[in-house]
C-alpha cells in the first residue's frame, strides 16, 4: 500500500480519531472546499426565516427565546445537560456558579449559556460541522445567526484529526473554572472509560455510577490535586435553565453521538479524498482503502469497544419520551432506541445513528461496503471472532430491524 493511503487510512484508525490524520486546514482546499461548499445542515436551512421573522420567537427573555429556538430546532429541552469548564470561547461567562447547557438531537448541538451568547454545530452531511455563535435579539433588534471560524481552532484541530467535527472535554476545573488538568483529549464515544469522564461537568441521576470526575472541582495543595465536590444545583438556581437537571442519560447518549458523528465526518472526508486523488477510479488500492473504512465505521455501529456501564442507571422520563420520538421499530416492535441501561446503553448494539443525515449522506460507494461489511459482522452461519460479544439471538434481531427500516441496504443483506 502507498504511502498517501497509509496516511488516508489513518483517519479512521483511532478509536478516537487521530491526529494529523489531515494536514493542518487541508479540508479547506480541494476536493473538501469547506467554506465554499453549498451546504445542507438544519441551521443554514432555517436562517434566513429566522433571521426575518418567518419563524417568530419569543422575546419576552432569554430563556423565553432559548425554549422557542429549541422548538424550532427540534431539540428537546430534556436533553440538557451543564457544564462548568472554561471549554468555550466564551470561557469569561462560564464558572461553577453559572454553567453552560447544551442541548442536541441527532442533527443539531446547540450552546446556553446565562448573560452570553448562542452557540451551535449543525452538521452537514457532507462538510461536517458548521459553527454559529450569535446573540439573543433584544427588543425589536434583528436576528443575526452569524457563522463562525473562531470554532475552527478547536473544532478542526489536532485533537479530532482536523476534521470539522464535535468536542467532548473532561477536566478537572479550579475552583473558578480554569482547568487543572485534562483527559482523554484525542477520545471521543462509547468507548471512553468512565473514570476519564464528566470532568468539569455537573451530573444528576448517576445512582451507583460514582468512579468519574463530575460534580468535582479541584485544588493543588503541595503540589497536588485535591478533590472537592460540588452539589448540582447549590452555587446556581436551575431557575436561569429550562430544566432542573444534567441527567446522566442523555450525556451517555450524547457521547455516543459525538463519537459517531466524528468517525462518519472523517470517513466522508477519507472517502472523498481516495476518490479525488484517483480520478473517479476505484482500483484495487483504493478498494482496500474504503474498506478499512468501512470495517472500522462497522465496529463503532456495532458498539465494539464499548465501555460497560458501571452500574445500572435510570434517566428521566422527559429525557426518555422524546429520545423516542423518531423511533423505527421493525414488526416484532423492536428498535436500536431502546435502553437497556444495566450493564450497557441500548438492548440491540447497533447505533440509531444509521438513520442519520450525516450517515445516510456518505458517498454512496462507502455507505454501501458499510452495510457489507455489517451484513458479514452479522453473519450467525459464519460467525466472525471479532463480533462474538454479540449472541446469536441479537445479531438476528439487529438485521431484522435494519431489512425492515433501511431501504437502500443490499440485495441478500
């Protein structure tokens, strides 16, 4: 194998995604084009009728206008979750006495935080994230959603193979918010140890899920750092936020999401380049190529690798009804939304993510060698060592689901 295709492949060998996968702003230039792309992402979609007041939003107040935007949006409120780590542009707003919220579905992340401005990544599906940072309109001021390249720093950085994708951070935060230390800065998904998680972040509803850095701020004292922790709820009102917690299920989700939508964006990115530097021609080389590809998106769909949950959890209701409201259930019932929730996220371990816009806009030849490579994965009659954590009984279910909710999977799937 060449040497451009060893560098290709390393966009998608990471468990996180590598970096230097890309070079430094290459998805800038030929054949990404990120900035001139026409884009499809929900935001750029909605701007210009929210910017005229097609789209009417409450200005009786911040969080008036917050609810109204995540309607508009799609978002759930239930999906809040807050953090007090200085991991933002707006690092001067956030402390333990006034955190950050994020709010996300499966398309949209979008940012609050009290006495700041709006921030969101819409992820397109071909381009991958696209960032906007904005202020709440006050009186009869127009709205202006203004896209931003100041994200580019950290959202296309080293980090996650600079590639336009989605941050995850844990730290240990001083007392201010300033970080004292930091983990897992090149790991994002299911497969993030628990105990390298939430730092900097506040968690309600954890039960008997205790070995993490949330609800933790820290100290040096000679030299080292001390743990203190901080109650959800007690240094700020819940009041200034569309809900009263930071559940712990929906940030178990989310990490999932962000984990799969970096993987799908840099495969994109891999994919696209592979076909660039070839000519529109699929030789042998290149077929290798975009099935290490596909075989390592394979593994994530498949929840290779996935941290087993500590100890069972719960989740609020809230949280629960509208995770479910896009649900696909196959005839028997069965969805990949369902929960499990005692020793692992979903009963059916293959990501609802598969019905995404960010998946289902990949290259059709990737997409499809995917779905080979799943329909081998879940083969019962020649079973493959590297997929034996999933009994026979789910392999079956999962491709029951999918024959019955995909309709562009291949023939004998």
């Amino acid at each position: 194998m060449t040497g451009r295709f060893v560098s290709i492949l390393l966009l998608l060998g990471y468990v996180c995604v590598s970096h230097g996968a890309l070079a430094h702003k290459e998805f800038e230039k030929p054949p990404h084009n990120y900035w001139t792309r026409e884009l499809n992402d929900p935001v750029t979609r909605l701007k210009a009728d929210l910017e005229s007041g097609k789209i009417a939003l409450d200005r009786g107040g911040d969080l008036a206008f917050l609810r109204g935007l995540l309607k508009a949006l799609n978002i759930s409120p239930e999906t809040q979750m807050l953090l007090f780590s200085t991991t933002s542009l707006q690092l001067r707003y956030i402390n333990p006495r006034n955190p950050r919220a994020l709010f996300f579905n499966e398309d949209v992340y979008l940012g609050f935080i009290p006495g700041g401005r709006l921030e969101i990544v819409s992820v397109d599906p071909e381009a991958g994230g696209i960032y906007y940072i904005f202020d709440i309109p006050r009186g009869e001021a127009p709205m202006r959603i203004e896209r931003s390249d100041r994200c580019m720093n950290c959202h296309a950085g080293p980090e996650i193979g600079r590639i336009p994708g989605l941050l995850v951070q844990s730290v240990i935060p001083g007392p201010q918010g300033g970080s004292l230390e930091s983990f897992r800065q090149e790991q994002t998904g299911h497969g993030v140890p628990f105990e390298e998680r939430f730092g900097g972040w506040y968690l309600t509803g954890q039960g008997g899920v205790t070995n993490h850095w949330g609800n933790t701020i820290g100290r040096f004292v000679d030299g080292k750092i001390v743990r203190n922790p901080v109650t959800p709820g007690a240094l700020f009102s819940y009041d200034r936020y569309p809900t009263a917690s930071s559940d712990i299920l929906p940030q178990l989700v989310h990490e999932h999401q962000v984990g799969f939508v970096n993987r799908t964006v840099a495969a994109a990115y891999a994919a696209r380049k592979i076909e660039a530097e070839s000519g529109g021609r699929i030789g042998e080389e290149e077929s290798e190529a975009l099935d290490r590809i596909a075989e390592d998106l394979t593994r994530y769909l498949l929840f290779a690798e996935e941290a087993p949950l500590p100890a069972p959890v719960g989740g609020t209701e809230g949280f629960k009804r509208a995770f479910a409201k896009n649900r696909k259930a196959a005839s028997s019932g069965e969805s990949l939304k369902d929960f499990d929730l005692r020793t692992r996220l979903f009963k059916m371990r293959c990501s609802y993510m598969i019905y995404s816009r960010v998946f289902q806009g990949l290259p059709a030849y990737l997409k499809q060698r995917v779905y080979r490579a799943m329909g081998a994965a879940l083969n019962t009659g020649a079973p493959r060592k590297e997929y034996a954590y999933l009994p026979h009984e789910e392999k079956q279910a999962i491709r029951r689901i999918l024959k019955e909710t995909l309709p562009d999977l291949p023939s004998g799937f």
